[in-house]
C-alpha cells in the first residue's frame, strides 16, 4: 500500500504563508480553513487561495462547527467558497473551546444539504468527539463521507462505521512534533493520503476523495514515517550526478 505525505491543513492560526515554500518542499495539496458557525469567514482563506491557483496546488476548504442549525451553516459555507468541481469540501467535526459545539444531527444536515447542493458527500473530519459522539454506534448518514480522522497517536483509531481512512492528521507540529518540518511553515497540520500521488490527483479533481483505496486501521505512523524516509532517501539519490 502506497502512502503520500503532501497535504497540510491551515487556517487563520498559521498567519501569513508563503506556499511556494511549502510547494518546494514536496506539498500538492492544501486544505484551507474558510468558515466557522453562520458568521465567520477565515481571512486570510481567499489570499492563500489565489496563491494556491497561481502554483497549481490542489485545494480544498473546509468548514468548522459549532452548535448554530446545519443547513445554515452548510449555506454559509457554500457562499463563502463558491466551489469549483475539484474543490475539496469538509467538514470539521470536533468540540467547540469557545462556544456550543456541533451535534450529531447538525452534521448530519450539514453534509446531507452539502450533497444536495453539490451531487458529492464532503470528507468529514473528526477525532475524539467525533469519537465520543457516536459511541459504539455507526452513523448511516455520516458514514457516507470519507474519513479524515485526527490522532496524533502511533496508530489511527478508527470511529465506528468507516473500515478505513482517507486522509490521516498525524500530527500539529505542536503535540507532536514535525520531523521533517516545512521551514518557514510549520508548525502546520500535516497529513497523509492513503495511495500515490497519482491516485491524490485523480481524486482530487473530482471534488471527492471516496474512491480512494482502503488503509487497515492498524497502519502506524512510524509505517507510514519509515515509507516516506525511505522515498525522500531515493529521490535524494536519484539528484546525484
């Protein structure tokens, strides 16, 4: 099974980026933050995104929720980033720090009217409250999104109702840290994509990453670490005269 480290996640939090740097460092995808709530549009989503046209990076937004009704939310999304067919959409399920935290059946409207809209699920981010929300019981509605699960442990533990993960946040540069950090950068959310960069690309375009090929849920990070050493050795040998 081919694994591809070159997706980060950013929001307002990383301030201001230069994502040529990244590009540079082998990055081909970005997930920006765009909105929060029914308010609350990233600010800096629109520059990283025309920086992100102008390089030929792939790009997705997502949105982050909290406790306001789903569907609004899902509109508000939706008006903020104006989705071309190859932009991946998300969402954010995790608990809320600063205010009332998204339910169960919000997100459930929330993705459902995001299908309706657009003809294609959104990935569904999440980690431990996704975790907790759900208990020992698969959800039918949110089960129909591709995974993006958060765990910053040795293994990705799955939540009941996805067999496998699409995309793994494996760590934040801060939890844990970044042992090959994109100087300049990080620290950022970094991510790997369960298949080869060719496969990314051929997902990506369509807005989806649902037909990606399934991972086992036992796949550590230090796999996963010890595959892209190995690749990074090669390229490095592949430059010497």
């Amino acid at each position: 099974m081919a694994y591809t480290n070159a997706v980060i996640d950013i929001s307002h939090h990383n301030g201001t980026l230069d994502l040529s740097i990244a590009q540079s460092a082998g990055v081909v995808a970005v997930v920006q933050k765009a909105t929060q709530g029914t308010t609350f549009a990233d600010p800096t989503y629109q520059t990283n995104f025309g920086q992100a046209q102008r390089l030929g990076l792939m790009w997705g937004a997502y949105h982050f929720g909290n406790g306001n009704d789903g569907v609004s939310q899902a509109e508000f999304f939706l008006k903020t980033v104006q989705p071309a067919t190859s932009t991946l959409l998300v969402l954010d399920f995790e608990s809320n720090k600063a205010g009332s935290s998204m339910s169960l059946q919000d997100a459930r409207d929330f993705v459902t009217h995001i299908k309706l809209a657009t003809g294609t699920w959104p990935g569904l981010y999440g980690g431990s409250y996704l975790k907790e929300q759900l208990g020992s019981q698969a959800d039918p509605t949110l089960q129909n999104c591709w995974l993006w699960v958060a765990q910053y442990g040795s293994t990705a533990v799955l939540p009941p109702g996805w067999s496998n993960w699409t995309l793994w946040q494996y760590l934040d540069g801060q939890v844990v840290a970044d042992p090959d950090p994109i100087i300049g950068i990080s620290p950022c959310d970094r991510d790997y994509y369960v298949g080869s960069l060719a496969d990314l690309q051929a997902s990506w375009v369509t807005g989806s990453l649902a037909g990606s090929a399934a991972v086992s849920p036992s796949a550590s990070v230090q796999d996963l670490v010890i595959n892209a050493s190995m690749k990074k050795r090669q390229r490095s040998r592949s430059k010497r005269p």
